[in-house]
C-alpha cells in the first residue's frame, strides 16, 4: 500500500525528494544538455519509509517529467531499469 505523498523536484540538484518524517527518500539523476540524455544513477529511501511505495512514486515523477523534457532517458540505478522496458 503506497501513501500519497507530495514529490518536489530540485532541478538544480538534479534530485527529486520525498520528505518523510525527518529524513528524505530521493531519486538523483544527472544531465548531459549536449546529448539530451539523463541518467537517473540512484534511489534511496531510509529504512523506516520502506515498503510504503516511495521509491516507486519518485520514479515515475522522474520518469514523466524527463518524458515532457524530450530527454533520452537512460538507467544506471538497477531500481529504475525495469521502469524503463515499460
């Protein structure tokens, strides 16, 4: 069961974040504006937050908001490659 939680997304850190309690979930990605590729390199979310869907909602949040940028999405983290075959 996944909670509804509000993703903020700091493009000049290249993470989106999820605030929970005191510590934060975060999805980290890197951009080559030369290429149009970005990599989304590494998920993490702290263990007390685990199991409530966070890494997945920080994905797709990721995910979309590349799509709309017209980015060549690429994967180096192993949590986000299966996102990426759909």
């Amino acid at each position: 069961m996944s909670a509804s939680v509000e993703i903020q997304h700091h493009p000049q850190e290249h993470r989106f974040v999820i605030q929970w309690a005191k510590e934060q979930a975060e999805l980290l990605y890197s951009l080559d504006p030369n290429s149009g590729k970005i990599n989304f390199y590494r998920t993490y979310v702290p263990e007390n937050a685990r199991g409530q869907g966070l890494a997945k909602q920080l994905v797709n949040a990721g995910l979309s908001w590349a799509k709309k940028q017209g980015y060549q999405i690429e994967a180096s983290c192993s949590y986000v490659v299966p996102f990426l075959k759909n």
